[in-house]
C-alpha cells in the first residue's frame, strides 16, 4: 500500500484542472483512479464525469506537487474509447433512474457510473470496438423522445465517423 494521497493498493488518483461551465456542476478539479505505469505515466481506470478530453484506459502524463498529489499534464496515449454523459429527463419514460440509462446501452458493451441518487449524471465508457453508430442513434432517439439528455465528454476519429 503506497503512503501517496490518494492512493489504494496499486492504483493512484490523477488530478485534472478545468474552468467550471455556467449551469454545470460547480467543480474545477475531478480525480480520476489509474493504474501506474512509469515514473510520470498512468493509465486512466475510471470514466471522467467532468473532465473532457479524456477517455477510460488513455494514458495520462503527470507531475506530483509537494503535497503528494498528481495533477495531469497531457494525454500521452489515446486508448481508442469514447466518453458520453447521460442524464436522464426527471420527468420523462425513465424517470430519473441512472440504472435504465445504464441498462439501455448494456447490450452494447458499454459500461459506467453514476453520480449520485440526487443527481443521476451516469458517464459511459463507449470501448473502441463498439458499434459507435448505433449508440449514437440510441443516444439521439433518447434525447428525441424525452428520455435524457446528453454530451461528448471525449470522442475518436471513429466516433465522428459512424
């Protein structure tokens, strides 16, 4: 077990810094699990609820500050995968269930997280082999139909293409 802020077994936190956006959540930092892989490299483990830019299992360089804390610097290596954040209509078909959401784009292999009970945000990790157009067709039919809301949080060349 490493002494490091934020550290559990053999993986670490990364810190990334962002402007806060009008509307959104009021954060201007969000932690991120990783796996350590060099002196300065980590591999993202977790999906980004705030962070653009960045993607489950990219490569992320970092600096470590006085206190112990490792803020990111850049991307190092794209892993290829797509980050979308879905939130769903409180009042529409699925009610504010991050759990429907989730389920939804399961038969994709997708998976994710969710914020929290009271603010139901569920950040997805769309895998580089997923059939990208059809979830973006599922992610536009839910937004037409009232279902949620959605936005990029990190795409590929891939994505933009399907």
């Amino acid at each position: 077990m490493s002494d490091t802020p934020g550290a559990v077994g053999d993986r670490i936190k990364i810190w990334f810094r962002f402007a806060p956006r009008e509307g959104w959540l009021p954060q201007d930092t969000e932690g991120l699990w990783a796996e350590p892989l060099g002196e300065d490299t980590a591999r993202v483990d977790n999906v980004p609820f705030l962070q653009n830019g960045v993607a489950e299992g990219d490569v992320v360089r970092y600096e470590t500050d006085d206190e112990g804390l490792h803020w990111a610097t850049d991307r190092a290596a794209a892993s290829g995968n797509v980050t979308v954040r879905v939130l769903p209509e409180r009042h529409g078909p699925l009610g504010p269930s991050a759990g429907a959401v989730r389920e939804r784009f399961a038969p994709f292999g997708v998976g994710g997280e969710s914020f929290s009970a009271e603010f139901p945000l569920v950040a997805l990790t769309v895998p580089a082999d997923a059939p990208m157009g059809a979830i973006k067709a599922l992610l536009e039919r839910g937004e037409a139909d009232g279902w949620w809301h959605w936005e990029l949080g990190c795409a590929t060349e891939a994505w933009h293409a399907a």
